[in-house]
C-alpha cells in the first residue's frame, strides 16, 4: 500500500519520563514516549520514520519522511512520504503530507495540506477501516 518501502531502522528513542527543550536533528528512525519541548527534524535525504506514541508530547514542528502520531503534537506537521495519525493523535497545527492514513478518532485544528505537484488535484488519502 502506498508503495511502502523497507522502513529505516529506530535508533533513538527519547523515552517516557523524559522532557528535552530544544530542537533535535535526527537521521534512520527515532520514536517519542516523553515530551519534546522544540523541533523534531529529519536531516537525512535517506528515508526516515518518527513515531510519536500515545505517551508522547510535542510543542514544535515535527518534519520527517514517514511520521506516525499516536500522541499530542503543538505544532506543524510536515510528513514528506506518509503521515499515519492512529486514534489517539491530537494535532494542532498544519499538517504537510504526500500521502495521509487517518484513523477513526485522530483529530486535526489546522489546515490539510497536500505536498507534490497536482497535489490539490488529487490527494492520496486513505480511511483506515475499523478494527484492521
């Protein structure tokens, strides 16, 4: 689906318990449990997964490859491949996306925004089903 690549590997992870004020630059895959008070930017070209739980905060703009939200975000979110938002995502803030997975519960206060040419023609979006 969507033309889903291998995913790159997580190999940081800011931990539940944990805060970090300020911006944190990150290359393969990174997942949030705790609170991030700042930026969480991909800077690899290679592509890249963040995944923010459902324990997770996020005040800043979020920007990778591949992002799935489970969790709080205040903020822009850019996802340069696919943006999963599972149930318990909370967004506040613009949402950039190629391709968008939205399941039944996510709640977005912002703007839609399609990424790539004729993106306002045709959006990629898919709604994920119930239970599957």
């Amino acid at each position: 689906m969507f033309g889903k690549k291998k995913q790159p590997p997580i190999k940081s992870l800011i931990a539940h318990g944990t805060e970090i004020h300020g911006d944190v630059r990150f290359a393969d895959g990174m997942r949030v449990d705790g609170a991030v008070h700042g930026h969480l930017l991909a800077h690899s070209e290679a592509p890249t997964l963040l995944v923010i739980s459902e324990a997770a905060k996020v005040v800043g703009e979020v920007r990778a490859g591949h992002v799935i939200i489970n969790g709080e975000v205040h903020g822009p979110v850019c996802a340069t491949e696919l943006l999963e938002l599972q149930p318990k995502a909370r967004i506040q803030g613009d949402v950039s996306y190629r391709a968008l997975e939205m399941h039944q519960g996510a709640t977005i206060a912002g703007q839609l925004l399609p990424l790539g040419e004729g993106a306002l023609d045709k959006p990629t979006l898919k709604l994920a089903a119930i239970g599957g």
